[in-house]
C-alpha cells in the first residue's frame, strides 16, 4: 500500500475531546535535578575561587 491508497475519514469525530494535561516530572527527577543543581553550583564556587586565588595580588 502506497500512501495514495490510504483514504482518510473526514467525518471522524474525536471522543476524547478532554485537553491534554502535562504530567508533573516524578518526584525522583525533581530530587535529582535540585541536587545536581546544587552540586553545579558548588563546583562553579571552586572554579571562581580558584580564579581568585589565582591573582597576584592581595584584596584586602
């Protein structure tokens, strides 16, 4: 079968005319992405203070 022999019914009336609801992301995925956002921001922390260790000169 070809798609040109696919005849396509009009007249089709939908019954689940309910609009779709996004499921929220499951508990675990949400626990997981707060902790790698936490463990990103740590690491980010470093590398700043790294940078900042870096100059030759004092700040204070």
């Amino acid at each position: 079968m070809s798609k040109d022999d696919l005849e396509l019914d009009e007249d089709f009336i939908d019954e689940d005319d309910e609009p779709i609801v996004e499921a929220e992301p499951p508990a675990a995925s949400r626990n997981t992405l707060a902790k790698r956002r936490a463990i990103d921001n740590l690491l980010h922390e470093r590398r700043l203070n790294k940078e900042l260790a870096d100059y030759d000169y004092d700040l204070d």
